[in-house]
C-alpha cells in the first residue's frame, strides 16, 4: 500500500491534478490565498508553467488563476488520478 503523502503545489507538473491539503502561508497571503478558493478538499489542475516555470497557471473552482512559484510552494496537495 502506497500512501499519498502531501507536497508542495509548485513540483506539480502540467496536467497534474491534486487536491489541497493545508496551505501553510500566514497572514495576508494566507488570507489570499484561502479567499481564491484554497481551502482543504479543493481540487485543482495545473494547466502550465510559464517557459523558466514561474508563474503556474492553475484552474480550481472552475476558474483559471496563476501563482509564483513561491505562492504554490506555500501550499501542501495530494496527487489525484
């Protein structure tokens, strides 16, 4: 049995899915964060990297988004099929 641990957002490669597990960032950017819809149990896709992979285009919650690199790395996920 292989258990899905939770990572950083930011090493989710395009076409990955994952669902959020705590975002770890803390006040302003906590708040933000959350209010774009990154609550635990969200689930998201990643669609694609900027060329040097910074920023990350994301859709979750219907909607397409983009996150620095330091943004997603801020917020743990667990890989979905």
């Amino acid at each position: 049995m292989t258990q899905n641990l939770p990572i950083p957002l930011s090493l989710l490669q395009p076409g990955d899915q994952g669902e959020v597990v705590e975002v770890q960032a803390q006040g302003e950017v906590r708040q933000r964060l959350l209010e774009m819809g990154f609550i635990r149990g969200a689930r998201l896709r990643v669609e694609k990297l900027a060329p040097l992979g910074d920023p990350m285009e994301l859709v979750i919650k219907g909607y397409h988004l983009s996150l620095r690199r330091d943004e997603s790395s801020c917020i743990l996920v667990s890989r979905v099929a």
